[in-house]
C-alpha cells in the first residue's frame, strides 16, 4: 500500500500509518519492546491504539464467527508464491499473475484491516476504497481497490514478529530485522505464534477470495521457502531475479523512503547500503537452498530483463513448467492489464561507480549469477 512520501505537519498523526490496523496486544507488545516512540511519534502511536481499542469487539466477532465456520470446511489449498528480493519485478509479475480469476489475491483492506476484513472491513470498504492513495509508497504504482498486495504489513499488524516493527522502531532495526527476516534470536513459541496468525489471516483471506488458490507475494518469503513448504508440501513458487546492481540501488531507496515516512523513532543511525549488501545474499542463499530439491512442476524462475521484453511469453512458459491450467483463458486478462499499464514510467535510479563495485565484490556469486547480459 501506500501514498506520497510525506508525514504529517507539527504534532499530528502520520496519516495512513499502518498501524492503525494493528490489534491492542500486538501494538503494546511491539511498543515495549522497542522502547515506545519518541517525539512526534506518540501521536501516531496514540492514534494507533486508539483505533485498536475502538475495533476489539468487531476482531473478536470476526475471530468467532472464523472459529465456527473453520469446523465445517476443509483446509486451505496450497498457495502459488512470488519470490525474490525487493525491486527485483516481484510487483510487477503479481499484478499481472493477479489477472487470472483462478487466483485469489490480498487486496488493500485485507492488508490495512487484516483483524476486520470480514466484517468491519466490509462495511467500511466504500470508505475506505475512497481513501486510498493513489500510488504506493515506494513508487509510481498505482493503488486500487483490487490491487493485489503483500501481506507483511498485514502480519506485522498481527504480530510482533515482522522486519517492519524495525522501520517503525528504528532504534532497534537491525533486532527488528533479523527476527522479521530470519526469525533469529525467535523461540520456539513465538515462530508458532507467528505461524498461527499467518495461517489465520490467510484463512480469511481465502474466505473473501472465494475458496480460490491465492497468490502470495512477499519477499520475506524468499528466506522462508522450508517453513512454507513444512505447511505445504505441494505449494508451487516463482522466483523472478534481476541483475543485482539495480536491485541493490532500489532497494537502497526503498529503506529510505519507508524510513521517511514510517519511522516513529529517528533512523539517522542506520547505515542503509550497509544493511542492503549485508541482507541480501543471506535472503538469496536461502532461496537457493531451500528450493535446490524442488521438481520442475513446483519451482520456476524467470529474470525480470526477460519478463519486462516478452510478459506473455514468459506466463506462458510458468503456466507449462509449473502445470498450471488456464493460461488460454486468462491470456486476453493479461494483454488488457499489460496494455493498461505500457507507459508506465519506473523510478530511475543511478548506481554509483563506488556502489557498482561493492555490489560487485561483495555480491558476486549473484552478480555472475543474475547480473546484466547473463540472463
């Protein structure tokens, strides 16, 4: 989700903190854990958990009425995943994939209201629909009532376990970041509890989406490949790579931006290319090694460079290799959604001389991997 990256004048509230989803434990929970905001924070925290309180008894219906209705259905089935880093096309392959009714997907309010989707989110959908931003956060994308979205922000609103308490409560970012990415230094409880709140909030989202196989994309997932394959051992992933150097400079500018305009606790501290060239060949090494055994029909992956010159060509070669049917009859859904979105300008964003050699040296198992011209 998201909107302009701007904040809030003076002592006022940031507007459309995702927080403002976030269920009363979990909120109180991630703000003792991280010391609690500072400054021009507290509005927002204060809004946060005001929101919380006055929605309880509509999450606790909702969690009720899930509860029954879980007894009487079977479970759910196995999802398709989008892996791979930030800024490597994962949104881009999302909104397309999204465009064949086979799928189901997580839309905005499910994302901002993941206690309330059913319920409260669905009477209040109208409203919400007409507050939405018109594009996300982090760049030119546009946001709509059925955009497909992520679910971290979902989950860190579930839960205190997300690499996005780190961008709200920076002053424990690199804690907030291990634990959200890798679940170090998580017990054995709270990977459970974790696990229990995604299985919840997907539950639900399957019940809005109809029963459909859903789409997931979420690039927390690249780490987690063995943990999603313990819950579905039949799940099929696609892993789209771009060249590392372009990946690197965006995500550099995706901190940033979310820092900017999330962070409830100054974040000047935070060495952001040194976080990004640290994280990302331990993501991507899991990637490799948690999908090395998986058979063709089960894992697919495509680079961004090819998928951006031939997208259709490209789907329909997932479709084969992963067996999935269909591809014939959403095809003209995805020629409509391609055509739609042709003069989409996509941030541009220049790597330096001394970045482009880092990237190279301290990624090159990647680079010689994924980098421009191998693909």
């Amino acid at each position: 989700m998201g909107g302009p990256a701007k904040r809030a004048s003076g002592w006022a509230p940031i507007p459309d903190h995702p927080l403002y989803g976030c269920d009363a434990i979990t909120l109180l929970t991630v703000l003792a854990r991280n010391g609690g905001p500072r400054g021009r924070g507290w509005p927002t925290a204060l809004a946060a958990l005001g929101s919380a309180l006055g929605r309880a008894p509509f999450s606790l219906a909702e969690a009720g009425w899930v509860a029954a209705r879980r007894r009487k259905t079977a479970g759910l089935p196995p999802p398709v995943f989008i892996l791979g880093h930030w800024r490597s096309g994962t949104t881009h392959l999302y909104n397309v994939l999204s465009r064949d009714p086979q799928f189901g997907i997580i839309d905005p309010f499910a994302v901002g209201l993941p206690w309330d989707m059913l319920g409260l989110g669905s009477v209040l959908r109208p409203l919400l629909a007409r507050a939405l931003p018109e594009r996300r956060y982090i760049d030119n994308v546009p946001v709509k009532a059925d955009s497909p979205q992520e679910d971290e922000i979902a989950l860190a609103n579930m839960s205190p376990i997300s690499f996005y308490h780190g961008l709200y409560f920076p002053e424990r970012f690199d804690e907030n970041l291990r634990r959200g990415l890798y679940f170090d230094g998580c017990t054995a409880a709270e990977r459970e509890a974790w696990k229990r709140r995604f299985l919840y909030f997907l539950e639900k989202v399957s019940i809005a989406q109809g029963g459909r196989c859903i789409l997931l994309k979420n690039p927390v997932y690249s780490a987690r490949v063995a943990m999603m394959r313990e819950i579905w051992p039949d799940a099929r992933f696609i892993h789209i790579h771009r060249d590392p150097r372009a990946v690197f400079v965006s995500t550099v500018g995706f901190y940033r931006t979310l820092l900017a305009r999330l962070a409830l606790q100054p974040h000047g501290h935070i060495d952001v290319e040194r976080v990004v060239l640290d994280h990302y060949p331990r993501i991507m090494q899991a990637l490799l090694d948690d999908t090395a055994d998986l058979p063709a029909n089960r894992f697919a992956e495509v680079p961004f460079e090819r998928f951006e010159r031939a997208p259709l060509e490209e789907v329909e070669r997932l479709y084969q290799t992963l067996e999935l049917p269909g591809y014939a009859a959403a095809r003209p859904k995805f020629e409509a959604y391609l055509g739609a979105v042709s003069n989409y300008a996509k941030n541009r964003h220049r790597l330096s001389d001394e970045g482009r050699e880092r990237v190279d040296r301290e990624w090159a198992p990647f680079v010689a991997r994924w980098g421009a011209g191998v693909a």
